[in-house]
C-alpha cells in the first residue's frame, strides 16, 4: 500500500496531466504536505488506512490555532484554501478507492468575514513605493518592470510569473495571460509598463538568462522562471524602505488596481473582464472602498455641510 505522501505524489501529477496552472500545483502541494507532516507529527499517521475522521476534525482546530510569521491567526481565506486543496487530495483518493467517500465532510470551510479587501494602496503610495528600486543593475530593472506590469494590468501573481516573452503583445498593448482554470485572456497595458517591458526584454533580459531557449518572461537569479518568493520579498523590502506602514503583498497590487480604476469611473463590467473574475459580485468588496471618496464629495458638496463651515 502507498503511503500518504506517495499518493501526494500521484495527486501531483495527475493535476499536471489535466494541465492545472504549475501555481495552483506547486501550493496545492504545500498546502497538502503540511497536513501530512501535522498528522504524522501528531497521530503517527502514514497510509491512508489509518485516515479517521476525528484526524481531519483535529488539523481543523489545529488551523484555527496557527499564528502566521507575524504573529496574527491565519484569515479565514488562507484556512479555506488549505481545506479547499485538502478535499481535492481527499476526493482524488476516493476515486481510487483508497479512503471511504464520507471522510470528504470531516472538514469544512469556515464562514468568511465580509470584510474590505486587505491592503490597499493609493497611487502615491505605489509610486514611493516603487522608486526604491535602483534600476542601474539588470535586477533592478526587471524588478521595476515587474511591479510596473502587476499595478498596470491588475493580473494575479500567477498570471505574471507565468507569463512568456510571446505573451506581450506591443503594438496592441495587451499582453496573454493564463488565468484560474486555464482560461486565456488579453489584458491591456498602460504606457509606463509597456515601456518598461520593450526596454527590458531588448536590452536587460539577454543578461539574467544564458538560455537562448527559455521562454519565461521574468527570471530568478538562476535564469530559470521567477518564483512567489522573491517577488513577496522584494515588494516587502520597498513597501519597508518606503516607510509605508500597511502590510504590502504582491496582491496588494491587484487591489490596488481594482479600486483606483473604479475610483476613477471605470465601469464594473470592463474591470471584471481585466480582472478576469467569474462575476461582477466579486467586485462588491473593492466598490466598498470608494465609500471614501463619497465621503469626500459629500463634505463638499452637501449645502448643510456648508453651513457648518
């Protein structure tokens, strides 16, 4: 009988045989070999003929209790992704008969807060954000380039890093990415961004990489595709440096993107299609925080608000 972390395997390569993004994969695995490690710390628990439902209820409360690096409970996102991967792996092996169907429903999704989208910044924030970068090196250059594109085109980090040379379109200004579900879509590019990719893909890129065949758009050190990593990491170390004191992720940028478009009178039918959500009521969260500029235009335009001045 195959072990738990063998099946992992197995479950690996079966996503990657149907041609799930290598994103969702990599963190589908993360996400999965960590309840392993969890169970066989804590119950000594290695096949799957030992799985019992009281295991599943127990890594539930055990998430309950993590605290993340920075010493805060994970949110109710980060859990439900976990749980979501974990009942993949789960339903994987109940198709190949090697647990019982009803161990699927040992653990659950957890209500989610209806809440405002996490940090979010202005645009003068993005812009000290982003002159950190010393752009006099091939690393920099590429660095700037890449925050230019994710605040430009508001597209997923696994969208950007998974993006190749061919995907850019200059003339039309748009670029090809692959979204949730393998779903193609062109989103446009502004100016600022599509200058920073013409400049770095002719005269930078040629020295991050010594593979004339690598297709990867954005590059680790290594020449090979860039990794969430050192993404995370760079946007942490300028969001720091500039001294801004919210908590900045790369997907800060995608927010951040949503909201000063729609701020700006975007309809919410084109920024979904940008964003490439499934409906318009995920925009719902993002709409919440124009209720600032509302307040802003009440205080100056209300007649009784004038009276108090």
């Amino acid at each position: 009988m195959k072990t738990l972390f063998e099946l992992l395997d197995d479950h690996v390569q079966h996503q990657r045989a149907v041609q799930l993004s290598p994103y969702t994969v990599r963190h589908g695995f993360y996400n999965v070999r960590r309840f392993l490690k969890w169970l066989a710390a804590r119950w000594g628990v290695l096949s799957p003929d030992q799985l019992r439902v009281e295991h599943l209820e127990g890594f539930q409360k055990h998430l309950a209790s993590v605290v993340s690096n920075r010493g805060r409970p994970l949110v109710a996102r980060s859990i439900n992704k976990i749980v979501d991967n974990l009942q993949g792996f789960l339903a994987f092996m109940v198709r190949h008969g090697h647990v019982p169907a009803g161990l699927m429903d040992a653990i659950q999704p957890v209500k989610e807060p209806n809440l405002l989208p996490g940090s979010v910044l202005t645009h003068e924030q993005v812009r000290k954000l982003i002159a950190q970068i010393d752009t006099g090196t091939p690393e920099g250059y590429q660095d700037r380039t890449v925050l230019e594109v994710l605040y430009s085109s508001g597209i997923r980090v696994g969208e950007l890093l998974g993006m190749d040379v061919a995907d850019v379109d200059y003339r039309n200004a748009m670029a090809r990415v692959l979204g949730k579900g393998r779903k193609e879509r062109m989103v446009p590019l502004g100016r600022t961004a599509l200058r920073f990719l013409e400049g770095y893909v002719r005269a930078v890129r040629p020295h991050l990489t010594g593979d004339p065949g690598q297709k990867a758009l954005f590059l680790a050190v290594d020449g090979k595709r860039q990794q969430y990593n050192t993404l995370r990491k760079l946007i942490h170390d300028c969001a720091g440096r500039a001294g801004l004191t919210v908590i900045v992720t790369p997907h800060t940028f995608r927010r951040s993107c949503a909201t000063e478009m729609l701020r700006a009178g975007a309809g919410m039918y084109h920024v979904k299609e940008m964003l490439g959500h499934e409906s318009l009521d995920t925009l719902r969260h993002y709409a919440k925080l124009t209720i600032t500029d509302l307040q802003a235009t009440h205080r100056k335009c209300h007649p009784r608000e004038k009276d108090e001045e």
